[in-house]
C-alpha cells in the first residue's frame, strides 16, 4: 500500500474483484426481505384471557391477578399492565430489550399453563408475541348480493386461504366476517313437558345418535379390517328423526318436541367494507418474509381466481404499496443525487471522464453495501432504504475529494516547466491523501458505535439506519482508496486535460482570499457572523416543536371509535354508519373497512368498540393529516355519541407495538380504584382546556349493564331444584348447547340445542323462562329468582398489580413536549388531584424523553469519540478544541432550520444532529491535515492561508454535492420519504453552517489562537 507499484501490479484485480462484488450485491437485492419496518424483536408479549361472562372485579380478582402473580415469576419482566372487563381480560408483559423474545414467550406460556388449574373452570388463554408481524401486510373485502354470509365466508376459508397457504414467506390468512353455520335445535317446554323429556335428554339423544367409532379389528381371509360403528347424522332431515324417547310410555322424536332448522352461529363481531356488509380477510407474513413478494404472489394468485357470479373482490390496504414507493423514493433520490455530483464535478473540473469515475464508484459502493446487508442478515425497510439515500451524499464526498486531489496533483505542472505531471502522479497523490481520507472517514464513523448501543424503540430503528450508513461508509473508504486512483489512470488523460485550478484562479478563490485576508486583520469581525448565529440558534432551540417519530404521509389512517359502553351490537352499528356516511362525503377518501366487536391491534373485544382503516385516494390533494381533522371535527360535531381516536398506521402500529399509541399519556395511581375514576374525569375536564390537545379520555370504560339473577336457594328447595340446575338451565337457554356436529365435504356444522328466540328477549321473558323441576313439573324463573338490572362497572386496569387509570389525549398540532408542559402545569394546579393520588407520565412522551436521553447520551459520547480520534491524529489538544467547537457551532444551524420548516425536533432530527459532529469534524480533518503538512515548508499564518485555499475547492464541491443529493429527502420528495425528512434537514443545515466555519472561522481562530501562544512564551 505504501508503494505506488501496489496499484499498477493489482490494478486488474482491484477491479475485477469490486465488479465481483458490485455484481453480487445486484443480485443480493433481489433477495433481501423487504418489509415496511426493521426486522426487531419488540420486547412486549400479550396475553388474553377468556373465563366466560363474568363481573368485571371477579374477572380481576379470580382470573387476572393470578396470571400477573404467575407471570411476575418468569426472568426478564420488567413491567405488567392489564386491563379486566366482563369475562375477558388482557395483559400486556414488557420485557427488556435484548432479550430472546421466543424463549420469553414460551416461558410466559408455561406460567400461565402452571396457573391455569387456579382459575374458574373453562378459562382458556392466548399467548401472542407482539412484533410488525402481527398485523396484515394486505387485506382484501369481498362482497356479494348473490351468496348467502355463510356461503361467502366458506369460499374465503375453503378456496381463497388454500390458495394462498402456499405462498413462501406467508404465515397465516384470518379470516373476519360473514356467518358461520351450524343447526339450530329449538326445544319448546311445554312439548318436552308433555313427553317428558329433559333438555338434556334431547342434548344426549342427538349426540348418542350421532356417533363414528372404531371399535376394532377383525381378520378374515388372510386380511386384518377395520370394525368402524357408523351412525351418522348427515343433514337436517336425518336429525329431525332422532328418538328422543323410547320408553313404556312410548316414543318420541326430535321433531316431536323442538324445531330444528338450518341458522348461524352467535357471534358479537361485525365487519363491513365501504359501508356494505363483508369477509375480510388479512395476510400476514413471517417474521423472517419478505412483504413485498408476499404481496405480489397473493395478487398473481387472486388473478387467476374464477369468483363466483355475484362476488366482487376490493384491495383495502397492502403495506407493500408504501415500501415500493418508499424504495422508489430512494431510487429517485441517488439517480438525482449521482447527477447532481456530476454536475458539480462538471463545473469545478470540466472532464466526462471524471465524472464517469463518480458515476462508476458510487453505484458499485452501494451495490456491495446491500451485499453486507445481506451478510448481516437485514432487510430493505424505510431505515435501511433511508440510510442508503442518506449515505449517497457522504460516499460522493469521498469519492469528489479523492478526485479532486488527484486532478490537483496530476493536472498541475511541473516546477520550471509547462509540462503536466500527468498520470506519473496519480498513485503518489493518492498515498498522500490516503491519512486525511481514513481520519476523515474515522471522523463520520465512529458517531455510528455509540448509536450501536440505544436500546428501546430508537435504539431499534436506528440500529439499522446506523448498520447501513457504516457499510456504506467502509465500502466507501475502501473504493476511493483503492479503486478510484485505478480507474483515474485508466480514464483520465492528463496530456489532454488540465486542472482547470492550474490555470485560473477563480471567482470563489478571490472572494474567499478576500475575506478571509479581511478577517484574519479583524478577527472581531467574527462575532458579526457567530453571535447572530448562536442567538437565533437558541431561540430555534426553544422554539422548535419536540416529537417521537418523523411525521409520514401515508395516505391512509385508522380510527378507533367507541359508543356508550353497553351498546349492543345493532345500535352500535347503526351509530356508525353516520360515521361511515361522513367517510363516504369525504372526497380524499377511496375505500374502507370497519372492525365491530375487535380490531386490528386484537383489543379487547366490547360490543361498542372497534376501528376503521380509511385508505385515501392516490392523487388526493389535502395531506392525510388535514384529512384526520376533517373527519374527526365533523364526526365531533354531527356524531356526538361516537369518541374516535385517529392516528396514521405507522404511528398506530407502533403505539401498539409499544403499548403507548397516545402522545399524552397521564397515569393516575391510588389504592382506590372508584376514587381513581372521579379523580380521571377530572383530570380529563382539565386537559380540555388546553389549546391543540384533542382526543380526550378519561380512561375509564364501562363494561356496559348487566341483569344480575339473584337466586333465592329457599324458594329452590321448595321447587326441588338446585341454585346450580337452576344457572345451568338460564345458561342452556340463553347460549344453548353444543350437543354434536354434522361432518360435511369440507367441514363440520355444528347442532346447538337452545331454547326459542332466546336471542330476541327482553326481560320480562326471561323472568318468564320455563325450567323443569328433576319431578317434571315446570316453574318460571321469576319463582325462584330475581332479575336486577345493574349499572355497568368500569374495566380495571392496573400496572404492576397497582390500581391505574390512564388519561390520554392526542396532539391536533405543534410538538410534544409543549404541549405535556401545558399537562404538567394543569396538574400542578391546588386542588385537582386528591391526597393519596399521584400521577406519571407515559404515553409516547414518555418514550421520547427515554429516546431523547439515550440520544444526548450518544451526542455526548461522539464527541469524546471525535475529540480522541484528533488527539491520535494531531496531538495538539487546542487544533482539537477548536475542530470540535466547529462541530457543535454547527449544530445551531440544525435548529434553525428545523424550526423554519415547522419540522418537529425528533429522534431522526437527533440523530441527523449526532452525525453532523462526526460530518463536521471530517470537513475540519481535511483542512487541518492540509495545515499541518504545509507547516513543515513555511510559515504557520502563510500555512493556514494556504491550506484553507487548497481546500476551498474540495470542501466546496463535497458540500454542494452532499446538499444536493439530500435535498429531495429533505423536501420529502415521494411517498414515505418523510421519515428521513428531518435527519436530511439537520445534516443540510449543518453542512451549511459547517462550510464557512471550516474555511473562515476555524483558520482565523488557529491563528489568533497562535499569535496569543507565541506572545505568552
């Protein structure tokens, strides 16, 4: 390396070997998983449990708190939050980052297993582990006015989720909607009375009439058989026939005593596209899938699928949509960002064949970072695609100051002669620079090591953003240092081209010769430039708004909505389809699809809560934003009785991921959970006043009424009955019995065994229910019990076995951290909150300030980083200071332009603002390892001139490209490219402020700096 022979012996094979790996990280990226996020491993596992119906503190007391007393016993948990409601509950478990979530997930599993033997009979559980898996990558809503719902549901579950099983990369399809059959058994009383025959009777006849055994084996005739006992029911017809009865008195069959008929399974979920009832159904895809070829394969097979007449099939989302967009953002970023180099290397140099070098090497450097990628084992998501366009800007800098040096020292002529120094001098320009293009490249670096160690959600996105920028920079290194002298000596012909530097001296020359000269008399002057700076820098860095993540448009959003609690299923639906007429109106708004009774982030399931995912128009005109405040002030207005909780999906999906899907989050402690109730109302009216906060609640839910039926056991005595026979037979009536299932073609209906219409009673009748006494006589209900109505109790929450209630409101506009400050000062308030009360913040505030605090941690660690790698390059600890001050003064610029642009102060803004010290000391690395190499031939003042006019070229054209090549992610040119909005406008900023710091501002300051040290010795 230290000869310049190294590159004419291997120049062959330098080359031969970067188009090697060029071509295989072409093909790398035909294979690398694609999906919308980073393939993390959320810490957060789910449980939901299911003990029947219940009160809502019996369900905490007998079924929740022993799973959370279980769970607490399993390694690695580290928060509990549960919510308990009418017979179901769910509790979220956070594990720390880092940990191996399948081996925490079995763990939690065979907790709960273990407890399960403690909990009311029947309880079962559901263990899910929450990453971006388990929500749909696409969903498709069929329709027909010719199918019944049973033979609609049928054909999604019997012909499209066969067909698409197959699909590598796909893990499951759900699902939603239509009917499910079953036959329906409806016993009449009085008949079964006057037979008498039991309602378990008929339940016992209809199974033991329905039976397939095998029974055994039999050998004849030198073959063993099968003895299979086979009497089953086949239909309808068949069932009505069964002997109920065959006594002495005589017999009786099953159309005797009830009506039996063709019906659907209850169920208390309603789902419904555009307005119309629907079958949904949702593709997920593992883990380890690539969502974009999922998604192509599940088109290409539904293409080719013969419909039935009558059926139509709609698209509603396809999370591929915004990851080819996003990569398609990208793409068109580094094609305008390479042409823009060229360029700016067109107008500094004036040669094609230098820049055809730049436009060789930095797509080759690129296509070998997807190949370490693909080593690595990552994806193509909006990180990884966004570190690459980010990158784009710092490889074209390598590449533009190894050329330029070169084209100095080559095209220059040589002493006492006309003649160039021509191709003789390309491989020593390159040793030469090869020291200032390792520390500078060591500069940019290592600010990616201590963002290796964020953990949390920031630590997970940015991992892979980091990951993708440092290949790209290594790649990078190692192409300018070997390859780009090789094709210069190939391409460029110096006999023919001349630096134009050589020959003329140039406008920017004069001016900055100029100024600097002015400045170094009147160093003063500087506060002229610095003192404006610093003070509109702190006053951006009050003012600039505070966010988690970077605002996308994604043309699309979920609204959560919530009727009065109790509201049964129809008028819940009737509620909402006011809101569903005012989607209709909307003329941004292209399709949607509506969850009753669920929704898409599996929340607990309540007859007066579900969500809308509203897909907009690809051309609409208003931002997505504009739209949700829209929606939701006019459903405010003309839908008062609906609450909605808007949020686009990323910001959703990560709320979910993350337990936190509201900004604002304020969680009320106490040992009284009634007094927790009042004091949220309260807390709730509070924030309602505050200017932007919208979205309010108070956090407590009711579970809706109940009719309690209160039995009196003296007057079940009298009747000679149990309280239990007398539960039992209210049960049986209401949710009949499962007595035996029907085996069909291609699957198997069950019998349900009820009592008439029972799903149409009112109370009076149900006070009226017959029930047979074990003597046979019949009483009604109301003769051995009471039937009260009580008002509905509030869902229990609590937090690490705590009481909690949690208030939540969302932002309409300006940042976080302005509007929790207003939160905390309504709190402050004397009187709000009563004695044995108190309160924390969580929410996605809470997430920000842990973001924040791991990102300052990590500014702070770049810069001792920085700080050492100048130490090791120049010994001098006042070059070092001041190289760095340079960095941090830049950083004034990143403020300003974020609160010009009303872009939010975020995680990707900070860590724009982290890599603007490492940007910034790279800049100053080239100037200053020019100063100190000219300080061995002249004079320290003549010394800062110069190499501050040497570098004026360079350090102009790398600015002008790397602004360039950013600037269309920094307008947040294309779909998705809004996540890498305010990490491009920090860096551009920076580099803006950087620019005349590095060629003014840091030489001036060395000098003044040296005058004073030569005048104290």
């Amino acid at each position: 390396m230290n000869s310049p022979s190294f590159f004419e012996r291997h120049a062959r094979t330098l080359v031969l070997f970067a188009i090697a790996l060029a071509t295989a990280g072409l093909f790398s990226a035909t294979s690398l998983p694609v999906g919308l996020f980073p393939q993390v491993s959320f810490p957060r596992i789910v449980v939901d449990l299911d003990a029947g119906d219940r009160p809502a503190d019996q369900t905490a007391l007998l079924v929740t708190r022993p799973v959370e007393e279980a769970i607490r016993t399993v390694p690695g948990v580290i928060a509990l939050r549960s919510e308990s409601t009418r017979g179901s509950s769910q509790v979220s478990i956070d594990f720390g980052w880092g940990r191996d979530m399948t081996a925490a997930t079995l763990l939690v599993d065979s907790a709960i297993a273990r407890a399960l033997t403690t909990l009311p009979a029947g309880t079962t559980y559901n263990v899910r582990r929450m990453d971006p898996t388990v929500f749909p990558i696409v969903s498709y809503a069929l329709h027909s006015d010719r199918l019944s719902p049973v033979e609609l549901r049928d054909f999604a579950a019997y012909r499209v989720v066969p067909l698409l099983a197959s699909v590598p990369g796909l893990a499951r399809v759900d699902v939603q909607g239509g009917e499910t059959a079953e036959v329906q058994v409806e016993v009449d009383p009085r008949r079964l009375a006057a037979h008498g025959v039991t309602l378990d009777d008929v339940v016992a006849a209809i199974s033991g009439a329905n039976t397939l055994q095998a029974v055994g084996h039999v050998q004849d005739k030198s073959k063993l058989y099968l003895v299979v006992t086979d009497h089953s029911l086949h239909g309808v017809d068949t069932l009505r026939k069964t002997i109920v009865r065959n006594d002495g008195g005589g017999w009786a069959k099953l159309d005797d005593v009830a009506s039996v008929h063709d019906g659907y399974v209850p169920q208390w979920v309603k789902v419904a596209e555009d307005g119309r009832p629907a079958v949904l159904f949702n593709v997920y895809e593992q883990p380890d899938g690539n969502a974009v070829d999922v998604a192509a394969q599940v088109r290409q097979r539904l293409a080719g699928l013969a419909l039935p007449p009558g059926v139509t099939l709609k698209n509603w989302y396809d999370q591929s949509e915004l990851v080819l967009e996003s990569a398609a953002s990208v793409r068109d970023a580094v094609i305008i960002g390479l042409l823009l180099a060229g360029v700016v290397l067109w107008l500094f140099l004036r040669s094609m064949r230098v820049m055809l070098v730049a436009l060789v090497v930095v797509p080759a450097t690129l296509a070998i970072t997807v190949l370490l990628l693909r080593a690595m084992g990552m994806s193509f998501n909006i990180m990884t695609l966004g570190g690459i366009a980010a990158a784009v800007g710092l490889v074209i800098d390598d590449v533009i100051v190894m050329i330029e040096h070169i084209a100095r020292r080559a095209g220059a002529t040589r002493e006492g002669s006309n003649e160039v120094v021509g191709a003789s001098g390309i491989f020593p320009a390159a040793r030469e620079f090869f020291a200032p293009l390792s520390g500078s490249s060591m500069a940019t670096l290592i600010v990616f090591v201590p963002l290796g160690f964020l953990d949390g959600v920031t630590g997970a996105f940015s991992k892979a953003l980091s990951i993708t920028m440092a290949c790209a920079l290594i790649v990078s290194w190692l192409m300018t240092a070997l390859l780009v002298p090789v094709l210069a000596r190939r391409f460029i012909d110096f006999t023919k081209w001349q630096d134009p530097g050589e020959r003329e001296g140039g406008r920017l020359k004069q001016v900055h010769g100029w100024l600097y000269d002015g400045l170094s008399k009147r160093p003063y002057l500087l506060a002229l430039f610095m003192l404006p700076l610093l003070g509109a820098g702190y006053l951006a860095y009050q003012k600039v708004p505070t966010g988690f993540m970077p605002e996308v448009d994604e043309s699309g959003f979920v609204m959560d909505y919530y009727t009065a609690p109790g509201t049964s299923l129809p008028e819940s639906a009737r509620q909402i389809s006011e809101v569903e007429s005012i989607l209709r109106k909307t003329p941004e708004v292209d399709t949607f699809s509506r969850r009753l009774g669920t929704g898409l982030g599996g929340d607990l399931g309540q007859s007066y809560h579900g969500d809308f995912f509203v897909k907009l128009k690809a051309d609409h005109k208003r931002p997505t934003a504009d739209v949700m405040n829209d929606v939701r002030d006019r459903i405010e207005s003309d839908v008062p009785g609906v609450q909605i909780e808007l949020a686009q999906l990323m910001e959703d999906l990560i709320g979910d991921l993350t337990a936190v899907p509201q900004p604002i989050e304020v969680k009320l402690y106490g040992v009284d959970p009634t007094v927790l109730d009042s004091q949220a109302e309260r807390v709730a009216q509070a924030l309602s006043s505050i200017p932007n906060v919208v979205e309010i609640k108070s956090g407590v839910r009711l579970a809706g009424d109940a009719l309690d039926v209160r039995i009196d056991t003296e007057k079940t005595a009298l009747e000679g009955v149990t309280a239990a026979a007398v539960s039992q037979a209210v049960d049986a009536a209401l949710n009949g019995v499962i007595a035996t299932t029907l085996p069909q073609i291609t699957k198997s209906v069950g019998v349900r065994v009820s009592m008439p219409g029972a799903r149409q009673w009112r109370v009076p009748q149900l006070e009226e229910l017959p029930i047979r006494a074990p003597d046979g006589h019949l009483f009604p209900l109301s003769r051995v019990a009471t039937v009260v109505p009580v008002a509905g109790q509030p869902q229990i929450t609590r937090e690490d076995l705590q009481p909690m209630v949690a208030v939540t409101a969302r932002i309409d506009s300006g940042g976080i951290g302005a509007a929790v400050a207003k939160v905390q000062a309504a709190l402050a308030k004397p009187g709000l909150l009563d004695a044995g009360v108190r309160y924390e913040l969580g929410g996605l505030y809470q997430q920000q300030q842990v973001a924040f605090a791991g990102l300052s941690k990590v500014f702070a660690a770049a810069l001792v980083a920085e700080f050492i790698l100048l130490m090791v390059l120049y010994g001098r600890v006042r070059l070092s200071l001041i190289a760095i001050g340079g960095s941090l003064f830049s950083a004034t610029g990143v403020f300003i332009a974020l609160w010009l642009s009303g872009v939010d102060l975020n995680i990707t803004a900070m860590m724009g603002l982290t890599m603007i010290v490492g940007i910034g000391t790279e800049m100053a690395i080239f100037s200053i390892s020019e100063y100190v190499s000219l300080c061995r031939t002249m004079p320290e003042h003549e010394a800062l001139r110069a190499a501050s006019q040497d570098r004026l070229r360079p350090i102009t054209m790398t600015t002008l490209a790397a602004i360039l090549t950013l600037l269309p992610l920094a307008l947040a040119i294309g779909r998705g490219s809004g996540i890498q909005q305010p990490l491009a406008i920090a860096i551009v900023a920076g580099l803006l402020v950087q620019y005349p710091t590095v060629l003014l501002v840091m030489p001036v300051v060395i000098g003044l700096t040296n005058r004073k040290s030569r005048k104290a010795t």
